[in-house]
C-alpha cells in the first residue's frame, strides 16, 4: 500500500497536491515498513524539490522518455 502511495505523489500534476499526499504520507511515517523508510529518508526528502520540479515548470520534462512527455 505504502509503495503504490509513493508512486502516486509522482503521478499528479499539481504541486500543492503532490505535497499534500507526501504529508500525508509522513504522517504514518512510523508504520511504514523500515525499507520503505530507508528509501523515503535517503532518496526522496533530500531530492523532493527536484522530483516535484516538473510541476513546477511545464518547461522541465516529467521523465527522459519522449514520448511520455
């Protein structure tokens, strides 16, 4: 359940939602199995605003494959 839900904060395309749903998420931080933690902790807090870029700026493509963008 927890992996599906770190897909999907990917899968939106407003900011303010995809922040939302990543609140949301830390907030059961402490159930969410140590693997997942890990990888929450040392990939992506440190590179949110990187990873969220793209819905910032509609000039930043969502992934290196053309035709998905």
């Amino acid at each position: 359940m927890y992996f599906t839900d770190i897909k999907n904060l990917f899968r939106v395309y407003d900011e303010e939602i995809a922040i939302e749903m990543f609140e949301t998420l830390l907030d059961d931080f402490g159930v969410i199995p140590s693997v997942l933690q890990r990888y929450i902790m040392e990939k992506i807090i440190p590179d949110f605003d990187r990873l969220i870029a793209s819905m910032r700026d509609g000039f930043i493509a969502r992934t290196s494959n053309q035709c998905e963008n």
